[in-house]
C-alpha cells in the first residue's frame, strides 16, 4: 500500500433499504468499522419512501422477509399475505432494532459523488452537506428503482394545486374526499394506488400512455393460527425458494401451451386467474414468454377476464395493451383496479390519442381539453436499475467515470463488481438476479461479505474485476437474454425510459437467467478464490 493512513472506516454503504440492512449486520458480524448513509430518515428504502394509498407487497410477505434470523423468523408476524408498506416499513425498522442497525447509520445524508484513491486504495464520499468520509471497501445498496422521474412535459412547476410523486409521498395521510385528482401513468404502482384513492375521491382522472395486463393479486389478512403454520413452514419454504428460476415461491410451469387442449389450458389459467400472487406470469406454460404465438393465447385469456370486468368496452378497449403480450413487461397485481372504471367519477384519458401538451397552473392540458385538478399524482416510475447510479458521480481508478462506463449498457462482473471502481461491490446492481428482490440480496451480500473477509485474511486492500471477466460476464449476460419476448418491449427491465436523456434505447440492464445458474457462477467464482479479478 502506498499510504497507511487509516480511513474513517473499514466499510461505508450506501442506502439503508433491505440491501444496506444485511450487509450492515454481516459487517458488524466481520467487526468491520461500518457505516451506512442513507437519504432517508429511516431505514427501509423503497418501503421508506413508497407511502402512496395501496403500496403493498406483490410477493407473498412470508417469502420477502429476512431468512438468516431464526429469531425474526419466531418473532415477527405478518398480519396480511401481501403486506401493505407500513407493515413492512414496520417490518425492517423491527429487524434494525433488534440487531442494534441504526447506530450504525446516518439518516438524512445523500451521497453525491464517490471517488477511489489510488494510493490510499479507499474510497472517498462526499455528500450534499459538503461533508468527506474515507473508506476501504464500499458496498452499494441503493435499489433497483429509486431514482423517481417526473414526466419531460412543459409546465411540470406551473401547477399551483398539490403535487406528489408516488415514490415521495407524504407520510402523513393525504385526504382525497371531495377532491378533483388527476393521476399520471399506469404501471403497477398505479395500479395499486387507484383503487384506494377512487374511494374517497371527488373525481378521478388517469392519464394513460401504455395500458399493463394486471391480475388479481388475492390478498387476504393472515389469522394469528394461519401464521403459527406459516411460521412451522418456513424451512420448506425457504428451500423452495431456493429452487425456483425467480426465487418465488411459484414454481415454474413445465409444459408447453402446445402440451395442452384449448380446453385444459382454458382450465389452467381459470385457475391460475383464481389464485393469490404472481402463478399466473411464473408458473404458466413455458413458451409463453418466448413464442408470440402462445403468448397471443394468455394474452387473449387476460383480455377476456378484462372485458369481463370493466362494463363500458370503450373503456375495456383502452385498458386493454394492443403493443406488448402478457408477462413481457412486469406485471402489475391489482385488487379491484378494472372495477374501479366503472365508477361515474373515475375516467381514463388515453394520451396516445389526446397528448398532453403541458401541466398548466390549474392542472393538464391536453390536445383535446383542459382540464382542472386539486391534486396532480406522477405515477410516473423511476430511472431504473442504473438510475441510481447515474445520480452519484462514481470515479475509479484513471478517472474513469461509471455514467461513461455504461454508457452503451452496464459493463459488470457477475454484477457484483465493476472494472476500474476496485473494493467496491454492488447489492442489486444491473446484470444482478432480481425476481423474489430478498432472496437474491441475501445471496448478493453473503457472497460480498465472504469476499471481503477473504481479503482481509489474505492481506488484500485492492480486489477488481478484470477485463475479460467483465466481458464474458456481459456477454453471458446478453446471451441468457436472448429469445425473451420481454427484451423486445420498451419497460424499465429494459433499461427504457422516456423521461430520462440517454435512456431511450433498450439494454440488458438484468440478468434473465435462472436464479439457480446465477448463483452458480458467482459461487464458482468465489471457490475458485475469486477469478477473473485482481487481488492485490
Ligand atoms: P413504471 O412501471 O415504470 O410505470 C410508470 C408509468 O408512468 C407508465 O405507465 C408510464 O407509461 C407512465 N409515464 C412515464 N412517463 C410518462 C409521461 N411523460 N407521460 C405519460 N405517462 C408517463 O413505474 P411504477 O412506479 O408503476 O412501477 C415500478 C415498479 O415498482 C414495478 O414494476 C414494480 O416492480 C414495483 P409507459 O409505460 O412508459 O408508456
């Protein structure tokens, strides 16, 4: 090492979502001088700062939680099977306390650029109150969708009424009764929020751009005996977890739709359709997600159960997507969201046929009609996956810059690690499994915690990935992808999004392949004491 000054600590984290929890107590586990920086001013992440009407889980709450404590496990208790974002906030706010996390973390501090020095082999944060912290290793835990975009309309800071982004909303209740709301993009988040604000609203207005192919999510309280089961269940459950393509607890189906009579299949997804959670995308018949001509038979069964439930066909029309299949883009889970347009005062505006031409003082104003809102709500998502990164200024070794890096398309090693940004390691970065987000941040963690414990027995202060690691991790990447019907759409898996300057063409932003062939690489990788990186 060329300089032996110590840094102000072993390991600085950035974000205190699930992420920054977990890797926080490994690093307590190694004794590591740990801190976490977070934006918020708690912990929690997405479930911190997404407090919008419906915000829930669309993943059984069971199977999101933390598996690695046996006294979590025993103590908490779910009181819904997809828990609503407070319970969940609750959630890992108990865990942080429990395990004595928040000494460790600083709220309220947002890190705006992070650079490695060479001769001390540390990283320096700045953040936006002009303080320094000095590291050794840096793990980032910032989410896959934090960074909220506002739509690129003209006027967006005219309008004079109450404005929220669904991903910075308030913590104190928002009163809707009597109030004339308008409420951009239909992605899930608007799905869930819909049905809630149209039940003390004045009057609704959805502006929409891309209808989604939504499904019943099922949700339904857990009785104190149903969890005692749920809880006996665990293992089995974690295990299953374990084996799944996407870590859900849904296995993935077996047979081809061509497998089957249009009777049987008709049978299938009746019950699919009837069934709590995401069976209807994971487990379907496995060409549906690869063969147009399959894909056209969910769709058209979806599209059925749509019709079915909205009463005006104009409108079932317009909720109906006509430019992507079911399950190419992440499917939203609702609970009564296509009922909700039967109400006289909620009304769906497409845009594609009237554009919004502008948010005005008193509300949008259309190609067709100018229209008056107490509340504008911006459904409108975020800058994904490499988001979050763009908005920290990451500097690595020669300058090097991570926006310029990835310029083309994220350039990672088993998505964990970057070459040039040596000693540090990413939670949930592009080319990372997602799926069931938990599990696979429990494996992302454990496998970074083991490397740099490994490190600090070796003596090492320098781990990078090498070039010709980023390359077949990269190309790998793109090659599991290829056939995916849902890397033909524009969607935030897609790395697209309209809002945002320079991410209008589709990249690989994340891994498509098993969750069990992910893990297998990166553990082979770390049996192998760590190829295809410098250790120095
Ligand atoms: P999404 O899924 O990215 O949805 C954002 C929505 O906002 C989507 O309907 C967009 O239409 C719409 N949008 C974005 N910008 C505009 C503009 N400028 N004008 C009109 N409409 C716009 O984000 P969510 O928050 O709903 O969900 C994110 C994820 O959170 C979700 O997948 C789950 O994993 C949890 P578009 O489709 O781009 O035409």
């Amino acid at each position: 090492m060329g300089d032996d000054t110590q840094p102000d600590y072993d390991v600085l984290i950035v974000g205190a979502g699930l992420s920054g929890c977990y890797s926080l107590y490994r690093m307590q586990e190694l004794k590591l001088r740990t801190k976490v920086i977070e934006a918020g001013s708690g912990p929690g992440g997405t479930w911190y700062w997404n407090r919008y009407p419906g915000a829930r889980f669309d993943c059984e709450s069971y199977s999101y939680g933390f598996s690695w404590s046996q006294e979590v496990l025993d103590e908490f208790d779910w009181t819904e099977h997809f828990a609503p974002q407070p319970e969940t906030e609750r959630y890992i706010n108990f865990v942080c306390d429990k395990f004595g996390l928040k000494e460790d973390m600083q709220f309220d501090t947002r890190i705006q650029s992070a650079q490695f020095l060479e001769e001390s082999r540390t990283w320096q944060l700045n953040d936006d109150k002009g303080r320094t912290y000095t590291s050794r290793w840096l793990i980032t835990g910032m989410g896959v969708l934090s960074n909220p975009t506002l739509p690129n309309l003209p006027g967006v800071s005219d309008f004079k009424g109450t404005a929220y982004h669904t991903a910075r909303w308030p913590a104190e209740p928002v009163d809707f009764t009597g109030k004339r709301v308008g409420i951009i993009g239909t992605g899930a988040t608007s799905i869930q929020a819909i049905p809630e604000i149209c039940k003390t609203v004045g009057d609704l207005t959805v502006f929409q751009r891309t209808p989604n192919w939504a499904i019943p999510l099922h949700n339904k309280k857990i009785a104190p005996d149903e969890m005692k089961k749920i809880r006996e269940g665990y293992p089995e459950l974690f295990r299953r977890c374990a084996e799944t393509r996407m870590s859900f607890i849904h296995e993935a189906g077996k047979k081809k739709t061509t497998d089957a009579t249009a009777e049987e299949r008709e049978l299938f997804w009746e019950d699919l359709y009837g069934q709590p959670g995401f069976g209807l995308w994971v487990s379907n018949y496995t060409d549906i997600g690869l063969d147009k001509a399959a894909n056209k038979l969910i769709s058209d069964f979806v599209e059925k159960k749509i019709r079915q439930r909205v009463s005006d066909q104009k409108t079932a029309d317009m909720l109906i997507p006509k430019n992507h299949g079911f399950g190419t883009r992440r499917v939203p889970m609702e609970t009564h969201y296509f009922e909700a347009y039967n109400q006289p005062n909620v009304h769906l505006v497409d845009i594609n046929a009237t554009p919004i031409e502008r948010i005005t003082e008193k509300g949008i104003k259309t190609s067709e009609k100018d229209f008056e809102f107490d509340m504008i709500i911006y459904a409108t998502g975020f800058d994904a996956v490499t988001g979050a990164f763009d908005a920290v200024s990451f500097t690595g070794t020669n300058g090097v810059t991570l926006k310029d890096t990835w310029d083309g398309g994220p350039q990672t090693y088993l998505g964990l690690t970057a070459k040039s940004f040596p000693n540090m390691f990413m939670i949930m970065g592009p080319h990372q499994m997602y799926g069931n987000i938990p599990r696979s941040i429990e494996f992302a963690v454990e496998w970074v915690s083991n490397c740099i414990e490994y490190c600090r027995a070796h003596d090492v202060t320098w781990v990078e990935a090498k070039g010709d690691g980023v390359e077949m991790w990269t190309n790998h990447v793109h090659e599991v992808a290829k056939g995916l019907l849902s890397n033909e759409i524009d969607s935030w898996m897609t790395g697209v999004n309209k809002n945002v300057a320079g991410k209008q063409k589709r990249t690989i932003a994340r891994y498509s392949g098993s969750a069990q062939e992910f893990r297998r690489v990166c553990n082979k990788v770390a049996d192998d004491r760590y190829n295809k990186m410098v250790l120095a």
